[in-house]
C-alpha cells in the first residue's frame, strides 16, 4: 500500500459522515490524479467529483479539515481552493 492509499482509507475512516463509502473516487487506481502538480490538469478526477452523489460534502469537509488535493472537482492546498 503506498502512502496515498493510507491517507485515503484515514480520511474515509475519519470523515464525520457514514455516507463516504459512496464516493465516487473511493477505490479508485489513478491515485496520482487526485493529488496533480501545478503544471498538470485534473479534469480526470474533476470528471469523477462531477457524478459524486458526495460532492458538496466533500468540498466542505476538504475546507473545514485542510485537505490537499483534488475534492468536490476543486483542488485544495490545506484546505484553500487552489483551482476550480
């Protein structure tokens, strides 16, 4: 398991909601996706968040809690939107 593997299965098991294992990004491989460099474009995990039943959820809990990476189709530097 690599460490982003690890830091997923932490947040779906911290989240405060009972809903997570809904998410639509929950299991998936491209792991890389969810956490893009600055040069490189998201719209894969974006594409995902469009169709997540968990999407406003998902992008508070990203704010309220200092998240990094793409949540809710945002991407999110401690918790900060960084791209829409």
């Amino acid at each position: 398991m690599t460490t982003t593997d690890l830091a997923l299965t932490e947040l779906l098991t911290l989240s405060d909601s009972g809903r997570w294992h809904r998410a639509a990004c929950r299991g998936d491989p491209n792991h890389e996706a969810w956490f893009p460099y600055p040069s490189q474009d998201f719209d894969y995990a974006r594409e995902i968040c469009a169709g997540c039943p968990l999407l406003a959820g998902c992008t508070e809990y990203a704010a309220r809690t200092g998240q990094s990476g793409v949540w809710g189709g945002r991407e999110y530097d401690r918790g900060r939107v960084i791209r829409e």
